[in-house]
C-alpha cells in the first residue's frame, strides 16, 4: 500500500470514530474564552448567571437567567416601572447567596444610578434585601457623569451589581459600560426609554418591556409582555408574558401587613405602658396618705 493509499485509511478511520483527520479535536470540543457560538445559548448554567425568578423568561435567557457579567438594555415606556417587579427575585436570591457565602450580610452593595423614584423599603425587607444595601447616585447631572458613575461602580468590589435609568448613550460609552461590566463580572441593567430601540448596541442582552392590562373577556390578567430584541442566541420571533398578578404585589402586601402588625403591637406596648403609668401614680397617693 503506498503512502497516499494509507493516508486516505486513517482518514476513513477517524471519520468513522467521530473525529477529523490527524486525531485533532472537533470544532464541538474546542472551548476559547470570551468566544460564544449560537449552539451553546441553552448550555447549563454557569456562576455567572443569575436566574431570574421567572421560569418563562429563563427559558429564552441563555444559560437560564442573567448575565452576570454583562450590560442588560431594558427599554420600556414612561408608564411601565417594571424595574423591581422583574428584578427583585434575582438581586434577593444573588444577596442571600452572597451574604452566605461571605457570613457577613452587610456586604455586597446595590448601586442605583439616577432612579426615578425610590423603592419601597418594606417591600426589599421582605424579599430579603435590607435598605442598608442601597447606595443611590441622584439624578440631576449629565448623562456622561451619571455613566462614570456606573463605571466607576462596577470597579469597586463590594458592589453587586449596578441598576441605572440614563437617557440615551453614544456607542462608545455603552461599549465601555460592556467591557467594565464583563471584566468585573459585575452585571448592570440599563434602563433606557424606547426611541434607542434601533440603534445598534454592545449590550449582551436587550429586551423591550410593555405592560398589559387586564382582559376579562379574554381571561387573562394582568402582566408583562417582554421581547427579546437581542440574545447570544437565535431570534426569539414572539414575546414572553409574565402573570403580574402572580408575583408583582405580594412582597409590597406583605410588607404592608407586617409593618400593620408591627405598628399595632408598638402602640398597644405603648398603651400598656401609659396605663402602668397613670395607676402608678394613683396608687402613689393614697401610699403617702397611708
């Protein structure tokens, strides 16, 4: 058998057992870091992803949840204020999981940049997240200030991850927010109205947010209806509906009904308290007269 003949064997040969020519291994096999092919978008979850607390949205997320690691574009209309409602699953399951890790549940900072309003405490307190966390940067300066700021922010280490409401932004700032998000491992959720839906983006992830009212006819109640606009993965063509009514209002009720709880029992001590009082000092007479 000459060499060409022998050559052409061993070919067949590693064909038939899966592998190229050479023994080299496949392109399946082959792993460079920073480099994602569209096959892997469903691949088990890694540490750096956080899920979100919503099983249909971690469907179509790849790895099953957040980027840790990225900047996420959330664009929504004026009206929707779905900031919390999304979110707070993740960023109260990533605080238990870090504070346990640590022992020490005071760390891991929570940096709001430019909200629009403040969130309500009783609500975080119930879902596990202390008001301690928070750390707000007001609103009120420039757009290029307000992104130093979350750069600055996912720099430091005992930041958990950034939330910012920032008007639209040059490519070059947002390609820089992508790269200190990814080389912190840190993520930041970046909350934009819609008119920057179509323009180009770094961002690892976009998603367009639309809240949708309550249809008695049809049945169907109140939710959140939320289209993948970009993904590492392929296009996600129909939009995921998230039941509002599922999820949305039960840490506020709760938060609510404790703090009741806890004002009525404060004011009955304090009651009690008065009343020990004022039969103190009408026994205190008749004690002296005595």
């Amino acid at each position: 058998m000459n060499e060409s003949a022998r050559q052409q064997a061993g070919a067949a040969k590693s064909m038939q057992a899966g592998l190229p020519a050479g023994g080299s291994p496949g392109l399946s096999e082959i792993r460079i870091p920073g480099v994602w092919r569209g096959t892997d978008w469903r691949l088990e979850a890694s540490p750096k992803v956080w899920p979100s607390g919503h099983a249909a949205l971690d469907c179509e997320l790849p790895g099953g949840g957040w980027p840790g690691n990225a900047l996420i574009q959330l664009q929504q209309p004026a009206h929707c204020h779905a900031e919390w409602a999304l979110l707070l699953p993740a960023l109260a399951a990533r605080v238990r999981q870090h504070a346990a890790s640590l022992g020490d549940s005071r760390m891991g900072q929570l940096v709001l940049v430019a909200p629009p309003y403040l969130p309500f405490a009783p609500a975080l307190q119930a879902a596990g997240i202390d008001a301690k966390r928070l750390c707000a940067v007001q609103p009120g300066r420039s757009a290029q200030d307000l992104a130093w700021a979350c750069e600055q922010a996912l720099h430091c280490r005992d930041v958990l991850a950034v939330l910012a409401w920032l008007p639209e932004l040059p490519a070059s700032t947002l390609r820089r927010l992508q790269l200190a998000a990814a080389s912190q491992g840190r993520p930041l959720w970046l909350w934009q109205a819609l008119q920057g839906e179509s323009h180009s983006s770094p961002a690892a992830l976009r998603l367009r947010l639309e809240r949708v009212a309550a249809d008695s006819a049809a049945q169907q109640a109140p939710g959140l209806r939320i289209q993948i606009l970009k993904r590492r993965g392929p296009v996600l063509e129909r939009p995921i509906q998230l039941a509002l009514s599922q999820w949305a209002w039960q840490p506020v009720l709760q938060a609510q009904a404790q703090r009741h709880a806890r004002q009525s029992e404060e004011a009955a001590m304090l009651m009690q308290g008065r009343m020990t009082a004022a039969a103190s000092a009408t026994a205190s007479p008749r004690m002296t007269e005595a």
